[in-house]
C-alpha cells in the first residue's frame, strides 16, 4: 500500500474526481481521500506545482461545456469508471457594490462557474454510477448560499442557491438508484482566496487585513469558534460523506461554519 494512505482506508479501490482540487478546500479533500485509499483525479485549469503528486490531472475549464466533455472521456478511457465525485468548484470574483455592479456578463460567469460546471459534469458522469448502481456526488456549495452579502457575494450566492436546489432535486431522483447526493456548506476558510479577498476589500477601504478580518466576522453575524476554519477540517467532513459510514445521508445540505449560521434548520 501507498505510505501515504493510512490504516483506515476504507475507500481503497474507490476513482474520485476533486474538481478545482489544485488549491485551498479542493486540495484539503484530495490529500484526505488519497489518506483513505481513493485513486483521485483532479481538474483545474492551471497546471499545479506539485512535482511529487500522485493523483491523475486534468487541465480543464469546466465553465465550458466542451472541456467537460474532455474530462469525461478521459476518465472513461483510463479508468472505465468513477464511484464519487467532488464538486468543488467555485468562484466568488465579482466586482462588489451590489446589483448595479453586476452586468450580464459578471451574471453569466458566476452562474457557469458556480452551477452549470457541476450539472454539466454530472449529467456527463452519472451515466456511469446509474450503469454501477452506486456513487457519491458531493456538491460544495457556501454558506453564503442563504446568508448573502448584498454588497460582496450577491452573483456568487445567488448560483450557491440554485446550486442547492439542483442538489436537492438531484438526490431525490437518484436515491433509489444506489446514488447519494450531499451538498456541503462551508462557511469561512483560510485559504489563499479569502487571504487574497481579505486583503483586497482592505485595500479598497483603507484599513487593515486585520480590522477587515474583524469586520467580515461582525458582518456574518459572528463565529462562535472565534476563528476561520482549516481547509483540512472541511475535508475530514468530506471524507466522511464519501465513505460507507455515511450510507444513509443523502439529499442534506451540510453546514460547516464554526457555529456562525443565524437559524434552526
């Protein structure tokens, strides 16, 4: 066995597919499931600088429909078939100030990054689990999905929502199919993306990362925890949800924020 997997891996066997898997979150889950025996494949569009990698790459743009089309096929071809599949990614680069900041365009980008590269790899690859009769489809969406920000997320929310409703309708329909289909919340992680968010909407308001730190939690209402969660703890829940000790959770949506999410669900 591989040094890097570990006693427990329980998905030995298993081919999963970590889309946006080169960074933050995405690269937190692809480490985990590789720990827990899983083959992974990971896309992004840019080449990572990981020499040692053991995980399969694909560069690709999955905004695009045809480079979908190239990521499966490559799968099918090298692997003949895919057993979970992570969802994860996303974007939140829309230019802030609310509705009258948002063209078509800046609309059109958050819907094909957020939401329609997920439908479209799914509709790609679920034949092959329906073929299988098992397979786990994991949607990450945000927090901000039902806690938009008017003057920061509002493109990007409004796609997590639809996001979630799509992940929903999807697992009912594929339930008794031998198909599970989760979607996860996130709320705040320390990746290099919220670094680079932070430190963008500090320059843009002259203060500090520190005090625009302060404020993003006042704004969400604050954290219990007191702090961002690490990438790590977000993909340990993951890993869980892919696993066979998670059998019967199906057609949830999952937060994970440290206790900031304001209601009773």
């Amino acid at each position: 066995m591989n040094s890097k997997k570990t006693a427990d891996a329980v998905l030995q066997g298993k081919i999963a597919l970590v889309t946006g898997g080169t960074k933050g979150i995405g690269k937190a889950i692809v480490k985990r499931l590789e720990q827990a025996g899983a083959t992974v494949i990971v896309t992004a569009r840019n080449q990572p600088n990981e020499p040692d990698a053991t995980y399969t790459f694909i560069a690709a743009d999955l905004s695009r429909a045809k480079e979908v089309n190239k990521v499966a096929n490559i799968i099918s071809e090298q692997f003949g078939r895919i057993d979970i599949i992570i969802n994860n990614m996303g974007a939140n680069t829309y230019p802030g100030g609310g509705f009258i900041t948002l063209t078509d365009e800046y609309w059109d980008q958050a819907l094909q990054v957020n939401l329609l590269a997920s439908v479209r790899l799914d509709r790609a690859l679920l034949p092959k689990m329906l073929d299988q009769k098992s397979g786990v489809i994991i949607h990450i969406s945000s927090t901000s999905s039902q806690f938009p920000i008017w003057e920061s997320t509002m493109a990007y929310s409004v796609a997590k929502s639809a996001l979630n409703a799509y992940s929903k309708a999807l697992a009912t329909e594929v339930a008794g199919k031998g198909i599970r289909v989760i979607t996860v919340s996130p709320g705040l992680n320390k990746t290099d993306a919220m670094k680079t968010f932070l430190e963008d909407y500090a320059k843009q308001s002259n203060i500090t990362v520190e005090e625009m730190t302060r404020k993003l939690f006042e704004r969400v209402g604050g954290i219990p925890m007191g702090r961002m969660a690490e990438p790590e703890e977000t993909a340990e829940l993951i890993n869980f949800l892919v696993s066979p000790a998670a059998s019967y959770i199906t057609g949830t949506n999952l937060t994970i924020d440290g206790g900031n999410f304001p209601i009773v669900k």
